[in-house]
C-alpha cells in the first residue's frame, strides 16, 4: 500500500509538474503577442472637412461600424454600470482575465481627440495598433481592415467633431488567464491577425449590390463567424449567433421580413433578439439600400450548414 502511494504521488505530482510548465509556457507565448510591437508603414487616407463626409462618418459610426457598442453611447468610454453595451462581460476588470476598456474617443479629459494625429487614427481603426506601437485589445481591427479609405476619412473627420466629455479611464491589459487564452484567440488581439502589409484592393461603390453588402457585411462576421454560419459573441460567456447563410433561418424568409427582423429586432419565428449580443439596435439606423444590400449578399451565398 505504502508503495503504492508512493508511486500515485510521484506520478501525480510529476503530472501536474508538466501542467504548470505547460502554462507557464502559454503564459510566456501569450505575454510575448500581447507585448509584440508593430512598426509599419502607414499610408496616409485623406480627412475631409465638409458637412456632408462628417455626416456620412456619423453614420458609419454608429449604424454599421457600431461603434458605440463598446465605446460608449457618447464615444467617451464604456457604460460599465448599466452594462447597455455588447458585449457586456467584456468590461470586467476581472484580477485572471485582464482590463479591457474600450477608450475615450472625444476631446476632453482622458480622450484621444486633440491627441491623435490623422495617422494615429487610421493606424489604431486599420491596423489595431496603439500609440504604443502594441495591438490594442479586442478592437475589431481585422474587420475595419476592409473599410474604403473614402468611409475612414470620413469616420476620423467625424470623431474629430466628437463634443469633449471627460472620462479617465485605467489602461487596458490582459491578466494570467487572458494571456493565456490570447495564445489560442486570436481576436484578442487584432494585430496579429492582420496583414499588415497587404496591397490594398478597391472597394465596391455604394448601392444595392452583393458586392456592396458583402462590404456592409463584413462587420457581421465578428460574431456570425467568417463564412457568416455561425459563431460565438466574442467576450461573452460563450453566446451563439447563427447561421445568416440560406442555410439557417433567414433561408426561408423574404427580403421584407429580413428588413423588419433588424428594424424591430423580431424574427419572423418570433424570436426576440437579444440587443445586448445582437446589436440589432444599432444596425436599425442602416438605410433601406444598406440592409437591401446586405439581403442580397447573403441570398448569393451557398446555404451552408451551421458551422462555427
Ligand atoms: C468590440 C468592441 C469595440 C468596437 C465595436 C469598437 N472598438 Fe475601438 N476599441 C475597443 C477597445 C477595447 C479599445 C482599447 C484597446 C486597448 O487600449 O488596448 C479600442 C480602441 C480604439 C481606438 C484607439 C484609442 C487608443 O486609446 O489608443 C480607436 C481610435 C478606436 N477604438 C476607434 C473605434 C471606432 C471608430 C470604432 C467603430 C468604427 C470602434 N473603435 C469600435 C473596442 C471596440
Ligand atoms: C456582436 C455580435 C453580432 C453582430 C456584430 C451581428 N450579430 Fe446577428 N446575431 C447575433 C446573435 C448573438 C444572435 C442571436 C440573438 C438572440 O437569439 O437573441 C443574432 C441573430 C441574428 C439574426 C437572426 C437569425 C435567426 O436565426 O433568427 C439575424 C438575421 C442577424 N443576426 C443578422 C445580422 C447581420 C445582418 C449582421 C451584420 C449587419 C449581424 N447580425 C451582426 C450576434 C451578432
């Protein structure tokens, strides 16, 4: 018996040995990513100045890059307390996971206007690298990669308009845990999941195209996943968003009732759509041509399985 017990704790406790050298190992790769400095060649994208481009970046902003989702209904920071913002787990300042706080965007105290420079911008929404030359975290940066250099002048032109409203807010960081896990998932942090260097190719002009939706719709993939068949809702405890392709709900619905499940935020089964992981909302605010666009690139798709 003795020996026996002599051996279970030798094996076990040479088990767990390799467990803790393992996580060290990860935790030593992922602090290597999240420290990782970038140093690119950033190509300038011209700000206009006029009514009618500040117009059109508010809309970018707010009905289809959905911005305010994580910074803030007023763009100076997270709505922590009411947690009204997607994905609301995401804004813990959780002692394993890490700090993530989604920054003050405006002029005043604590913000980035007045501070940023027009390349700063396009550096930071482009490339998903802060002033620190580092990823920022969690920022849809592989996403907003695809935006037309004509809609980024025109978001950086809108922001600048931003009314200053003070917010100092902690710097964001992964803990342990969140380090660990950045090892594996890669939206984390959205620098490394970019080609920094790719030529970039045009963007389809604006109408009611496929082409134009696919364009729109790149923001859905966040959470519909890349081939839009299903996905998770990243920084949530797991939340699934479904196939959009044919081959899922919307396979059986027409363009006017897709139309009225993102007005009303109601499928035609139903079903409520939770605003706090489907930002629904906030997509509302795209224009009849906009969400024609969309219908029309995800009817071209071929009806996939749901797949994550
Ligand atoms: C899923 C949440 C999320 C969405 C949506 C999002 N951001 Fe961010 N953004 C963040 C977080 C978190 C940070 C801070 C990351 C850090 O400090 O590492 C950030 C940082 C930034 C920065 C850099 C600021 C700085 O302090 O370095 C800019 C600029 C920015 N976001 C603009 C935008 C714009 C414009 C949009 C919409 C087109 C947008 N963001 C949408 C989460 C988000
Ligand atoms: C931040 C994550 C997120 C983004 C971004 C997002 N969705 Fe969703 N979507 C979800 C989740 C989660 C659900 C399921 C919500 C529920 O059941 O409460 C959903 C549900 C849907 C449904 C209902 C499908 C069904 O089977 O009933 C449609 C349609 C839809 N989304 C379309 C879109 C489109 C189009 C876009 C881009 C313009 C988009 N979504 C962007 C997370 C997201």
């Amino acid at each position: 018996m003795r020996r026996f017990l002599k051996w279970f704790g030798i094996i076990t406790g040479g088990l767990l040995g390799v467990f803790l050298v393992l996580l060290v190992v990860l935790f030593l790769v992922g602090s290597r990513k999240e420290n990782r400095t970038y140093d690119i060649e950033i190509a300038s994208v011209a700000v206009p100045t006029d009514a009618a481009s500040i117009a059109k970046g508010k809309h970018y902003v707010e009905a289809i890059g959905v911005c305010q989702v994580c910074h803030g209904q007023d763009l100076a920071g997270p709505d922590v307390d009411g947690c009204k913002v997607v994905p609301c787990t995401a804004f813990s300042d959780d002692p394993l996971f890490g700090k993530l706080m989604p920054s003050n965007l405006t002029s005043g105290r604590g913000g980035i206007g007045g501070v940023f420079s027009d390349e700063d911008y396009v550096r930071a929404i482009r490339h998903g690298i802060g002033l620190d030359g580092k990823s920022l975290l969690i920022m849809p940066s592989e996403q907003f990669n695809k935006i037309s250099d004509e809609d980024l002048g025109a978001i950086i032109a809108y922001l600048k308009t931003l009314p200053p409203v003070d917010n100092e807010l902690d710097e964001s960081g992964l803990a342990p845990l969140g380090r660990i896990l950045a090892v594996f998932e890669g939206s984390f942090l959205p620098a490394t999941q970019i080609d920094h260097n790719a030529p970039r190719t045009p963007s389809p002009v604006a109408g009611v195209t496929a082409e134009y939706g696919e364009y729109l719709a790149e923001i859905c993939t966040i959470c519909h996943g890349e081939r839009l068949s299903g996905g998770e809702v990243p920084g949530s405890d797991r939340a699934e968003a479904p196939n959009i392709t044919p081959g899922g709900a919307p396979g059986s619905w027409t363009r006017s009732q897709f139309i009225d499940t993102i007005r009303s935020g109601t499928t035609p089964q139903g079903n409520l759509l939770d605003p706090r992981l489907m930002p629904w909302n906030r997509f509302t605010q795209m224009t009849d041509d906009e969400l024609d666009a969309i219908w029309l690139y995800l009817q071209s798709l071929p009806a996939r399985e749901f797949e994550k």
